[in-house]
C-alpha cells in the first residue's frame, strides 16, 4: 500500500505568492459539512488565489493543537475488507451482531441505520455481486463511492453534479481509472472501456432491481467519468486513530496518530480545499469515525495559508516528489521541496 492519504488537483498549488481575493468561497454548512460548532464559525475562509487555486486562511491566529473544525464527508465508502467490522454509513469499528449474514452490512447505531437510508433503501434492493467482483478482482475502490452517489442520486438525497463544486478534472484515464502505479499494460482506451464496464454492471444492477429507466437516465459515461475522476483527486483514505483519545489528539500537537489500517475512502467539501505542504501546519485525523478532524500542527498566523501533507511526509525529497507528480500530477514546491530536504 503507498502511504498516500488522499489525492488531489493537477495543477496543484503550493505557492501562496500572489495571493488575492477573488471570490471568498462560502463554507456555510449544510448536512453534509457540518462544523463543529455552528455558534462560532470556524477560524478559516477559502480563497481563491490568482496562481494557486483554491485554498484555505486563518482568519485569526490559531493555536497549536487546536481543533479547526470538522467535516462531514459528501460520499464514503467502506473498504470490502471492512464490511463486516465497520458501520457501513460512519465507518466506525462495530461488532459482528448474530444477525450478520442475513443483513450483509454492519451499523453501530440506529442514527446511522436512518441517515444510511438515502442510499440503502435503493442498494439493497439490487443484486451487487458482479459488481463486486469486478472491483474485487481489480482491486478497486473508488466504484464504490461511484455506486453510492448514484443510489444517493436516485433517492433524491443529493443531485447527480453534487460533485461539480471540485475542481474539473483533468487527469488521464489511466490515473482516473486507479492504474498510476502499475506498469502500462493498459492502453488508455482499455482504461476508458474498464470505466463503461463498470457504469454497464452499475446500471445493470440497479434496472435488475426493478428500477425505472427514466431514474437512471443521468448514469451516462460522462457522468461517471466525472464522477470518478473527482472521486480520485479529492478522496481521503481513512484510518481511524484507534486508541488516541480525541483529547490526546487534540492536546499533543506533535503526536504521531497511531492508526489502524485503513477502513475506507470518502470525499469531503471543506477538507478538499487544502493544499498540499511536505512540512504541513494543519494535520487531518479520523477518531473513531468518518467525521474528519482538522487539527493545527503548529501556531499559524492570521492570513496564513492552512495547508496538510497528502503523502507520508517521512519520505525523502525524490520519493515525495515522485509520488506527487505520477498519483498527484503536481511537482511540489513547497519551502521543504525547494530546501532538498
Ligand atoms: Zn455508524
Ligand atoms: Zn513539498
């Protein structure tokens, strides 16, 4: 497994020089990206910069160790090897009940079990199992977001552009298809066939459910393409913190989070426009959950730019900056890059 935590923009934008106000983007909560506390908003507003995209500032000092906010993820998934020890809607470690087989997933409570419905109602209906199989024997996971956005999409809890708000992607199909790293068997019309492959069994499972056509009509290649593509540059892997307490986390600015193997992927809005820093100043955590936890590194000044580190930043300079430029498609420039560190 590479030590990749999430993916994200081509161009991506390490330099803050030049920064000016264009738009303040409105993080304003809605279900999915609740803050932590809504009486006092976060201490951050996302910029758009002339030479750097989006990104997120302090809009007052923040201190070291200081929980920033949270965030609710848009879309999650559970990893396969997890299904049967984490909550299928928040990822949270869950025993096996007695009644496990017959009910195939796992929710650890009954809040979840409602807030799951907007897409569990139209899943369990279908039959997954060659779907299944083709992204068990590829190893892929990002289908699995794919799938679930759909059933959200038709069960009216979000739009099918829900995801438009990232940045267009404009990575090749090879990457978006999740081939980076393997050697280049695959053409890239085999990358874009493995894609209608997947969309075909999407759609096949849900028509053989009893679906009606005119509720699928928005399952096009174009929307899955966009919707994976999105998926792979903005997807976080999780790995829950285990037995960190969520005081610990938030007391010990330098501890390293002892985490468990992952358990799942999901895109989140806010969290989705922080950019990437080898010497990061703002860490992401999960604690018992999918709910994401950002945490300042350090004290960070007032208009600073709050950037976390996509990679494992224990890596030296050439493994950062090859793993950046082929999963990442951005050469880092960030002040640690450019001192050879
Ligand atoms: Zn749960
Ligand atoms: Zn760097």
């Amino acid at each position: 497994m590479l030590p990749i935590l999430r993916s994200r923009q081509l161009a991506q934008r390490c330099l803050t020089q030049n920064k000016r106000l264009l738009t303040p983007y409105s993080f304003a909560t809605d279900r999915h990206g609740s803050m932590l506390n809504r009486a006092s908003p976060p201490p951050i507003q996302v910029l758009l910069t002339e030479s750097a995209g989006r990104g997120v500032f302090a809009t007052r000092k923040i201190e070291s160790g200081e929980l920033i906010h949270t965030a609710k993820p848009v879309v999650s998934h559970p990893l396969l090897s997890s299904i049967d020890k984490v909550c299928y809607y928040c990822l949270k470690n869950t025993p096996k009940g007695s009644n496990f087989e017959a009910q195939k997933v796992l929710f650890c409570s009954e809040e979840c079990r409602e807030q799951a419905k907007g897409f569990y109602e139209v899943e369990k209906e279908a039959d997954w199992s060659a779907f299944i199989a083709h992204c068990r024997t590829r190893s892929l996971k990002y289908p699995f977001l794919a799938k679930r956005l759909a059933c959200m999409v038709i069960s009216g809890v979000t739009s099918a552009d829900s995801l438009n708000v990232f940045q267009p992607a404009l990575l090749s199909p090879q990457i978006i298809s999740q081939y980076p790293y393997l050697p280049k068997q695959n053409s890239v019309t085999n990358d874009i066939s493995q894609m209608e492959e997947e969309l075909d069994l999407l759609r096949c499972a849900l028509e053989g459910s009893g679906m009606k056509t005119e509720h699928l009509s928005f399952l096009t290649i174009e929307w899955y393409t966009g919707v994976l593509s999105r998926i792979r540059i903005n997807a976080f892997r999780i790995e829950l913190a285990g037995g960190s307490s969520y005081e610990d986390l938030l007391t010990s600015a330098y501890a390293s989070v002892e985490s468990e193997a992952s358990v799942g992927n999901a895109v989140y809005m806010l969290p989705s426009f922080y950019n990437h820093d080898c010497d990061p100043n703002t860490h992401i955590v999960w604690v018992e959950n999918v709910d994401a936890k950002l945490k300042a590194l350090r004290d960070i000044e007032k208009g600073e730019e709050l950037r976390i580190c996509y990679i494992d930043a224990s890596m030296d300079h050439d493994a950062r900056q090859n793993i950046l430029s082929s999963g990442f498609g951005f050469k880092c420039s960030c002040p640690r890059c450019l001192s050879n560190d």
